[in-house]
C-alpha cells in the first residue's frame, strides 16, 4: 500500500537519495535520516521532492501506535470483486490523522464473506485503505463525496475528501469497496557482464501522464527477479536507483533507466521523457523488462574531527553533485555513538565517467560546519561549488581514493515561525516545510532552515556556520519557497517578502558550539493581486506563464524581487490561465511575465520557452527582465478596493507569440548531448535577454523576441 495524504498541499518527487552505511534499521530511524537530508538547507528542488516523497512511502510502512482498544467508534465494509464475489484475506489499513500526520494505525484483512471492521476507536479523523503488492489487486482508499465511496489509489495522491471525521459513539458500516486486479511487470535486475544479481539497487515504476506524483516500488528477490502488481491501467516508466544499505555494503553498479541507458540521476532522463513506455491495459502482464547494470566509479575517503582527528560521534553525510549541481549521490552512516568501532571511512559508487564536487558533513545533528573537497567552506548546499571546491574527475571504473573532510566547527541559530493573529505554527498547506535562510553582511547566503516540527513552528539551522553577527529571514529564495499568503520577515519584525528589503544589515549573533534561541517571527498575511494571462490572438488563456513581482525600493534604488506565481493549468480549482501573487505587504510594485528564461532561483530548473514574448504590467517588452523594471505601471498596494488583505485587484497580462531560437548543445570532441548547460542571449546593444537551459537531450528553446539581431553564449 504506497498511498500519500494530500490536503491543500503539492506532493512531489521521488528516488531514493540517501544511501545509508552502518546506519540504524528501524522505519523510525529511516524516517530520522530522511528527515534530516531534507532539513539541510537549499537542497534542489528535485532531490527535496525526491526525499519528501521518500519520507512519505517509509511513513506508509513504519510501525505506529495501534489506533484501536481506546474508544466508542467503530468502521466496517465488504470487499468485493468486479465479479460481485467476496475478496478473502485482502489487507485493510485504518489510520489516524492529526494534522495531516498519521499517528496511530492499524490492520486486519477481510473474512470469507469478505467482510472487515475496526471497533473500539477513539473519536477523530481516519483513513481507510484496501490493497497489498503481492496480491495483484489495485489499491483503494475511501472517500467522503458526494457520490462518495472508493477511489482507485496505486501509490496515489489521497484527496482531503478521504478524511473520514467520528465523533463518540458513531458506527459506519458503509466502507464497501468493489476492486479490481491491475497489471502486473515482470524482469530481472543483474550485472551486465556476471549476470548475477545486483542486491544494492532497487526499482521504481512512474506513471508518465503525472510525472512524479507517486511511485510503486518493485520487490527484488535473491535471485534479481522482480515483479510489481496491482497495476493501474495507464503508461509507465520504470528505473533503478540505489537503495538504503547496510553495514559496510557498497553501491559498485551505475543506476539505469529502463530502455534510456545508464544514468546517474534517473528521475531526471524520465522527468524529461527518456525511456521506453510501458502500458498497462486491462490487467495485462509485461514480461522481460530486464535491467542489465554496468559497474560504475566510486568515491572514497573519511570524515574526522579537524581538532582531534577522530571520527564524528553522529552522522556523518557525503553528498556528491555533477557539474550542473545534481544531486547524484549521497551517503549517510553512523558515528561512534552508534558504532564504536566507526573510523570514518566511506565509499560511494555507481558514477558515471565524469566530473563531480563532494561535500561532507554531520547531517546536522552536531556543530560540524559543511565542506566540499578539498576542504574548503561551503556552508550550504547552493554555494557556488565550482568557484570554491576542487573537482574530483572519475574514469570510467575508477576508484578514487583520498577525498577527505577535516570537519571545523560553528553555532547555529534556533526560533519558530508561526501566525500573528493566533500564535499558531504556520498550516502545513502554506508551504511545506516552512524555510528560512541565513545572510552573512554582504546579503550573500550561508545557512538555512526549515521548520521541523510543524505543532509548534520550531526550526534549527540546518548546519553550523562560522562565528559571527547574521541576518535571518522566512522564505527561500534558493527553490522559490516563500509562507505565501503571510508576509515573509526578516528578524526582528521586518516585512521582507522575498529579498525585498536590507539583507546587509545584520542583528543575530552566532557562537561556536553554541545554538542562539529565541529568534522567533510572527507572520501576517499581506495584501495580494490576481489575474489572468491570455494570448492576444486568440483571447485563450495560457497556462504555465510565470509572473514574476519586484517591490519599489526607494527613489535611486533598483527594485527588488518580492514574489511571484505561476498561472493554472485548470487542474487544481483555478481556471487555466488564471494566477494569483499574495504575501506582499503595503507598498509599489512591478510586474513582469517569465515564460521560459532563467529563474532567481538557483535550485529551480528552468523550462522549455514557448515562444511568447514576455512584458512588462503596460504591455512594454521585456524578455528575460531585460528592461527597467521599474518602467512598467505601478501597482500599488492597498488600493482603494483592497483595504482588506485578501481582496485582489485585477492584473491582465496580453502575451503575443514572437520569433523565438532554438537548437541543441552537443561535446565538440565526440557529438555527446550536453543537458543543463545555459544559452545566454544579448542583443545588438549587449543587454541580457535571459538565459536558457538545455534539456537532457541538449535541447534549449527561448522566450519570443521581437525581430532583429541577436548573440548567444554557453554558460
């Protein structure tokens, strides 16, 4: 059963990232580590969807309290066939939410009459599911509509309407559930030279029609065979990825997407539609999706203490990039807390030939302050990695040996985020998790948060940082993560949506081995304009625009980014085209479209352009922010009609198709694609015109542009 909560929240991404050596064996402990992967600060985007979801399927399988034995309510149903027969021996799963956790859970399976029930439960919210991988049935849960009844979930997003509310004393024998068998894929995961099994990796099956939403996991027996069940009708991609080990084993085998070939970050190639599709009709059987893995380049080396030389007492984290600042690797084992004999050492493998940076750290848990090899400061995970590490070049095969960390220590900074108006954390369905970040006194980064415990507000520093007087603020700039619709501040009480405010003057005070407490915020929620963007031609609305907002700083001053949103697909309540910008405080503002050029946010990958051309708030072009932001119309804010927080003005955006360039990046020496490099185009005066990313087939495409001349740079 891999079913996920959703309530008013994104779910996202998947592939297991954090390897672990020596590391406890316990959900909970998994979770833990997870868990503390994900509090590092300004992780990218895609490896913090991948632990979220991560996080997520461990939770699904952990053992929680039992829910029953404490109360007056109770549940049953009947599981039934698509034939009107009796389902026996099928698994059923009862949990109990408060805010939207699990907190206790229970099982039992049905009768042969095909008949469940769960009594003496306390009053609450609860979740009923039906489902197993192994027995070939597609996975249920129950929901509360209008036409009500069971929802198809394989893995699947569950909706709010799955909450069930029972107050004392309440009996529901209505939870009927007619299922059916889903598809089954069958193959054989082994090494492509040997032919024996490869132990280290496991399988994972996504749907191609709702990329990344969920996942199905493949069992893998002793002998590499696989098989995955319960199959929902629909297209699918399936790739390996290195699974949590233990002990002292080691990765040696290159992760491989299914029909795409090897690849260090598989999410990424099918992310970007690489792979053979497999379709799943009418519970049919794909046999033979075999996955023959090639050996790959490993990392070693070993973490200690600069001062004493020892091994750290806690976690210890490598965590390895490519040269476009992918996560493709990350290990985490035990410190001598957990395992005396500890020395430090670690290996990491299956890499691609090619070149990577190599960060170590404690994960967080100790004052240990990051590093990338070859021990040099890289406080957090956006640093400029190639301005400041050395990079370690791997051959195909090659064992690299000798990347160590001397590990230094700092402080680190402690509070909560919560609501103004009642005190409370800020809902999970704001943002999830609540972040902060860290600015040294020339406004540049150097630490972040999140918030890590969600009924009370409370955030950590994620790493220690170096002695020293700071700035601290709510929102993340790094992925684009703001408390939308509260206004994000920097500490103490200043509105500072996005980086809109004085970054440089700074008022935390941070100690070696020493946590500074106390630096709490309070957020209101702020004023807000929505809109609509549509295509001049045609009067349709367009979806997937971004409209990116700045606060007028000052007279002399050059606006700063504050905010920004993304219009509708029409798949998520709001109508297509439709957006809405919140979270700001009272003030002047300019706007700006954003159709495919480079984001302000260095862990957000940048999308295909479609060829509009992007403008100003009063029509002017402006592709890529290439113009005086503050030559559009003022919105200023509140508005006579917006003296309540909440109410918008309207703010249309007319976009017209432009010429836009296209092409593809290839290696000079052999004709190789090159994924994620950065097109950079000016025109005849040298302006910026934005730049723009190539995808994993070395494809780029730009925004529109008006007619003329044009010049283009790699980056």
């Amino acid at each position: 059963m891999y079913t996920k909560l959703f309530i008013a929240i994104i779910s996202l991404n998947i592939s297991l990232s954090a390897f672990a050596k020596q590391t406890p064996t316990s959900f909970e402990q998994k979770i833990e580590v997870l868990t503390l992967l994900l509090e590092q600060d300004n992780i990218d985007k895609r490896y913090k969807e991948t632990l979220l979801l991560d996080i997520d399927e461990l939770k699904g399988k952990r053992e929680l309290p039992h829910v029953k034995g404490s109360g007056i309510t109770s549940f049953s149903g009947v599981v039934m066939d698509t034939f009107a027969n009796p389902v026996e021996d099928h698994l059923i799963q009862i949990s109990k939410y408060e805010l939207g956790v699990a907190v206790s859970t229970d099982n039992t399976t049905t009768n042969a009459s095909g008949v469940f029930s769960f009594s003496a439960l306390p009053a609450g919210d609860y979740v009923i599911q039906v489902g197993s991988s192994i027995d070939g049935y597609i996975d249920y849960v129950f929901r509360e509509t209008a036409d009500g009844g069971p929802l198809m979930c394989s893995a699947c997003i569950i909706p709010e309407q799955a909450l069930i509310n029972l107050a004392d004393g309440t009996t529901r024998n209505d939870i009927d559930f007619t299922i059916q068998l889903g598809g089954v894929i069958n193959g054989t995961i082994q090494d492509a030279s040997t032919l024996d099994p490869v132990t280290t990796q496991l399988l994972r099956v996504y749907p191609d029609s709702e990329i990344g939403t969920y996942y199905l996991e493949v069992v893998i027996d002793a002998s590499g065979n696989y098989t995955v069940k319960g199959i929902p009708d629909g297209s699918y991609k399936i790739f390996s990825t290195t699974k949590l080990l233990q002990g002292s084993e080691v990765n040696y085998h290159i992760p491989q997407i299914y029909g795409g070939g090897d690849c260090n970050y598989c999410y990424r190639l099918y992310a970007d539609g690489l792979g053979t599709t497999l379709t799943i009709a009418s519970a049919n059987t794909i046999n033979n999706v075999d996955f023959l893995l090639n050996i790959g380049a490993t990392i070693s080396g070993r973490l200690v203490d600069a001062v004493t030389l020892n091994p750290l007492a806690v976690y210890n984290w490598v965590y390895v990039v490519d040269e476009n600042n992918m996560t493709v690797g990350s290990l985490v084992f035990a410190g001598t807390n957990t395992v005396p004999t500890e020395t430090g050492d670690y290996t990491i493998g299956g890499f691609l030939p090619g070149s990577y940076y190599v960060q170590g750290g404690d994960l967080g848990r100790e004052y240990y302050m990051r590093e990338i090899f070859a021990n040099k400061p890289c406080y957090w995970s956006g640093c400029d990695r190639s301005e400041v590490g050395d990079t370690v070049m791997l051959a195909a095969n090659e064992n690299r040996i000798g990347v160590n960390f001397i590990l230094e220590k700092g402080g680190k900074i402690s509070g909560t985020v919560t609501d103004a108006s009642t005190g409370l954390p800020i809902p999970p369905s704001v943002v999830n998790p609540s972040p902060l970040q860290i600015f040294d006194a020339s406004a540049n980064v150097i630490g972040g948060a999140i918030v890590h415990d969600i009924t009370t507000g409370a955030y950590t520093s994620a790493r220690a940082i170096p002695a020293g007087i700071y700035s601290i603020k709510t929102g993340n700039m790094f992925l684009g993560d703001f408390n939308t619709p509260y206004i994000d501040e920097k500490y103490n009480d200043v509105p500072c949506p996005g980086i809109a405010c004085d970054l440089t003057t700074v008022n935390v005070t941070v100690a070696t081995e020493v946590t500074t407490t106390g630096i709490d915020f309070a957020l209101s929620q702020g004023y807000s304009f929505s809109g609509t963007i549509t295509d001049t031609s045609s009067g349709a609305p367009i979806a997937g625009v971004h409209v990116l907002v700045y606060k007028d700083m000052g007279t002399g001053l050059e606006p700063k980014f504050a905010n920004w949103a993304t219009t509708s697909e029409g798949i998520d309540g709001f109508a297509i085209g439709s957006f809405t910008v919140s979270g700001l405080p009272a003030g002047t503002y300019y706007a700006v479209t954003n159709n495919g050029s480079r984001l302000p946010f260095l862990g957000v990958r940048t999308m295909p352009g479609a060829g509009w051309i992007d403008i100003l708030y009063n029509g002017m072009t402006c592709p890529a922010i290439g113009c005086d932001i503050a030559a559009g119309t003022p919105i200023v804010l509140p508005t006579v009609v917006t003296f309540i927080k909440g109410t918008s003005p309207t703010i249309d955006f007319s976009l017209s198709q432009g010429a836009s360039i296209a092409g593809k990046v290839i290696n000079f020496n052999d004709n190789a694609i090159i994924s994620d490099v950065f097109i950079n185009v000016y025109d005849e005066q040298g302006s910026s015109l934005g730049s723009y990313q190539t995808d994993v087939n070395g494809n780029y495409h730009t925004t529109g542009f008006s007619a003329g001349t044009y010049y283009l740079t790699t980056s």
